[in-house]
C-alpha cells in the first residue's frame, strides 16, 4: 500500500514539474515555420520577436479578418505599431502568444515586447529571465527522487 501511494506522490510531483517546465521554456519559431500559417483558418503573426496564433481572433478583430490574413506568416511589427494599438489590444495578444521567433530567444525589454506607447520607459523593463539553464533540470528530478526515495525509506522503517 505504501508503495502505491509513494509511486502516486511521485506521480503527482512529475507531473507538477513536467507543468512548470513547460511554462517555464519558450517555444521557438522559425521564420519557415511562420510562414506557413498564412490562411484564415490557420493565421500567425511575429511582433516584436513574439509569435500569436491570431486564428481565434480574426473574426473579431475590428478591421476585419482580410486586414489580418493579408500581412500573415511574417513579422508584422511595423504594421502593428503603425496602427496604433490600444493597451488593450497589446495585453489581449498574450492570450495568443505560441512563441518567440528565431533570434529573438533572449530579448528582454522593448524589443521583445508589445510597447505600451502611454507608459513611462521605467515600467516598460522587462522582468527577470524565466528562461532555465539545462543543466538545472536533471538536477531537480535527481533531488526529487532523492527525497522520495528517503520518504519511502522513512515509511518503511516506520512499519516496523
């Protein structure tokens, strides 16, 4: 039984870990990969090195779809700012965000980033990294195991 329960707690801490680390990773894109997804149905952007699925969006996009679909599968940065975008719309795209395309993997401040024109620069710096260096991860699943492996032994010499 404890064995059961010791392998389902493991279960429970991978998965926790597998979830973070995906959030923690960044996806990135090719331009030969964006510049696949040019049709309504299947319809992605880069701006400022960020990569959105817009697809979701087309039909409710105020300029229509077709505005949208003509400048897809390519970075579009000047076309965006050249509209003139709400804050609005620059925080509604995040929900899109897919990844970051290639070259821009470690931007930080403005240039990875939707600008909001109306606030000062100070607020406009980028967070710390979230990126992971490789060499971190074996390190966690090791001491995660470690510590079940103590937790079991821990268990069963408490049966005794």
């Amino acid at each position: 039984m404890i064995g059961f329960k010791l392998a389902a707690a493991c279960w429970r801490v991978l998965t926790a870990l597998k979830q973070k680390l995906q959030e923690i990773m960044v996806r990135v894109i090719s331009v030969d990969e964006l510049a696949k997804h040019t049709r309504e149905k299947d319809c992605w952007i880069a701006v400022h090195g960020k990569v959105y699925d817009v697809t979701p969006f087309l039909k409710d996009h105020p300029g229509g779809p077709e505005v949208v679909v003509r400048i897809a599968g390519r970075d579009v940065s000047d076309e965006y700012e050249d509209v003139g975008h709400s804050d609005f719309a620059r925080d509604k795209a995040q929900e899109f965000e897919v990844g970051t395309l290639v070259g821009h993997e470690n931007d930080t401040g403005p240039t990875g980033t939707l600008l909001k024109t109306n606030v000062p620069k100070w607020a406009q710096e980028a967070p710390p990294s979230r990126s992971v260096s490789f060499p971190l991860v074996p390190v966690v699943v090791a001491g995660v195991s470690v510590a079940l492996v103590a937790a079991y032994m821990y268990m069963k010499s408490r049966q005794r």
